[in-house]
C-alpha cells in the first residue's frame, strides 16, 4: 500500500490543507497516535468554549450531553454500524465488561495470550467470578483455535504492541462455524483501519476514541450488532441508558430503557463529547479509504526501508539493538515521538504524517535495527 498518488475526493491526508487543521507540536514527527492522537485546532476550540461556559454558567447542561448523540452518528459511520447499535462509554473495558459479566459457567471464550488487559480483564474476572472457562492462544493462532465448545471469541483488530493486524475474516469464520460470538476491540484500527463489521458479522466492536480517532480521553463506542448474538443485560443503565433521558430522572422500570445500544450509555463526562464531536467530524471529512491507504501506506514504506516485516496495520513495532533509555534519547533528539511497549518502538501514522516523517524516522532507526 501506498499514499502516492492517492485520488479520493476531498481533503488529501498528509496535505498542507489536512495538517493545517492541527497545532504544530514540539515534534518534527509526531508517530505517537497510538499513545493518543492529536485533537483538531476545532476540537480544542469547542473545550476552550465549553470550560468558558462552565465558569460562566452561561449554558444548560442538556447543551453538553446532547453533543453525544452527535458523536454517535459520526462514530456509527466509522464502526460500520447504524447508529441505533453504538451506545456511548467512557472506556472499551466498559463494553467489555457488560459483555463479560453476561457470560455464565456454560461459556467458553477463547482470546489471545497477549491481549491488552482492557479486553483481556473483564473476561479473567467472569472466569473467576461466574465459572466462564477462558482459553488463551497465540494471536495469530486464533481462528484455528475456535471450536465447538466455544461460544465467544474475543482479539483486538490490531495489536497495540506491535501494530500486527488479526485476521478478522478468518476469526469470524471459524465462529460462524461453530455458533460463537465475536468481539472486536478495534481500538488501534477505527477511523484508520476499516473493519467489515456487517459483511462479517462480528457481534460486538468496542472502541476508545482518544487514539486514532482524535477525541478527547474519556470518550469510547461499543457497537452491538441488532441481529447479532449477544444482548448483554444492561448492568451499568442509569438515567442516560433510558429512550427519553431528559424527560425524568426517578422511579421507572427497565421497560423505559431505549431499544436499542443506547440502553447500554454511560454518564457522559460532558465536555470530552463536546470536543469528540469536532474530532470526529474533522475525521470523517476525510475519505475513509484514503485514510487508510496513507496512514498503512507510511508505515509500510518505513517497514520496508528499515528490512523489517509490514504489519499491514497504521502502526509498526521494530525491534532496536539499544536499550530503552538510549532509544529514548536518540529519538528525542531527532525530534521524533513515538511509543515504547513491550521491548520495541512502536511508530505510528495518521492523516497528519507525511513521508518527510518516514525518511526522518528511516535515517534515525536504521543503524538500530535488531536484525
């Protein structure tokens, strides 16, 4: 994959036009977006502007919430999703533990040994709270590892360790066959990496949207499939789970939730969906398909400048001869930011990186490369 030459209509990812709309940082590459991503200069606006009227008292409350039933159809468009199947979280280990804490002594999930712990957790504590049995695999081994006993299966889309991608068709194969349900944290591949939710039929697509979707922390999606497999009771309903959240906040039954995802919302923090609105609109005003034929084209361009393997993923893990601290310093004083998770350097690019950075980060990494 490539970003040469792309053609999609609308603002080209990578463009004068594209970075203009975020803040120079005090990086000369910033390829860190999946620590967290960078907010548009129209998302720091709208925080600006929603922290003056707090202190000013100058707006109701119900201004700031509704910001979130915005953010849910702009996220619905990113998730494959229709709207009334994303509730609103302030985490993915959120949507995870709803799923979890449905499961029973019966079950059977099956999930890779490494998972990132807000996927993996939940599911350990169902194992030692409710009796589920929980198989850890390798990541890559997954789809295979599916079988008749299992009645979820649960990975990441990609890897945060290392940007390996899952293979997702295969997984969700392998438990069509055998009737289990499928969970997704898509965490580092929404807005990026596009998941066939509905052609697949993954039952459940979890999501935090302060990396590459720009929002602000606090803000997260589950996406519930309406004709999918899991309809977790909704543990965590409070007022806002309701069909008419502004109407009344005492007494009721659980007949008065929504019908559909919505019955699974969380409290908003307020103005963190002030500011996710903005960045989502800032991100979907780019053409999906170019978005991730930039970001993947970059990091594959850097794979295979420094000898190592793609990952066909927006983010590259590369293994360095350095230890950690001179890595660090190295990096730093070229300028560049990037992550550190489990004995790598893990880079990472959005509508905002350039070639520039992947020749800056080729000319640092290079003589470091663990061969």
């Amino acid at each position: 994959m490539t970003s040469r030459g792309a053609t999609s209509a609308g603002p080209r990812p990578g463009s004068e036009e594209v970075r203009g709309w975020f803040a120079p940082t005090a990086w000369r590459a910033y390829l860190d977006t999946a620590s967290y991503g960078l907010p548009p200069l129209a998302t720091v606006r709208a925080l600006e502007g929603a922290l003056r009227a707090w202190q000013q008292a100058s707006v109701q409350w119900p201004e700031w919430d509704r910001a979130g039933e915005d953010c849910r159809a702009l996220a619905a468009a990113v998730l494959d999703a229709e709207p009334d199947e994303v509730s609103l979280l302030p985490a993915a280990s959120v949507g995870v533990g709803v799923v979890a804490a449905s499961l029973g002594a019966g079950d059977e999930v099956v999930v890779p040994d490494d998972e990132f712990r807000s996927l993996l957790m939940p599911l350990l504590a169902a194992k030692q709270a409710r009796g589920v049995r929980v198989r850890r695999v390798p990541f890559h081994a997954l789809a295979e590892s599916v079988r008749p006993t299992t009645t979820l299966v649960a990975t990441s889309h990609v890897q945060s360790n290392g940007g390996a991608l899952q293979d997702v068709e295969a997984v969700a194969a392998a438990a069509r066959e055998h009737g289990a349900a499928v969970i997704v944290d898509a965490t580092h591949s929404a807005g990026i990496v596009r998941l066939d939710a509905r052609r697949l039929g993954i039952d459940c697509v979890v999501a935090a949207a302060y990396k590459h979707l720009l929002c602000p922390r606090g803000v997260a999606f589950m996406r519930l499939a309406a004709d999918g497999k899991l309809r977790p009771a909704p543990f965590l309903a409070g007022w806002r789970a309701t069909a008419d959240p502004y109407s009344t906040y005492f007494g009721g039954t659980l007949d008065d939730l929504a019908a559909g995802a919505a019955r699974y919302d969380v409290s908003l923090a307020w103005h963190p969906w002030v500011g996710a609105r903005e960045s989502l609109r800032t991100l979907t005003a780019v053409d999906a398909e170019a978005r991730e034929r930039h970001a993947v084209g970059l990091a594959t361009e850097a794979a295979e400048a420094l000898g190592v393997r793609p990952t066909g993923s927006s983010i590259l893990g590369v293994g360095v001869t350095t230890p950690p601290d001179e890595t660090r310093r190295l990096l730093g004083e070229a300028g560049i930011a990037a992550g550190f998770p489990a004995g790598q350097v893990r880079f990472s690019f959005h509508v905002y990186s350039t070639r520039e950075d992947v020749d800056l980060l080729v000319e640092t990494v290079r003589p470091l490369v663990r061969r």
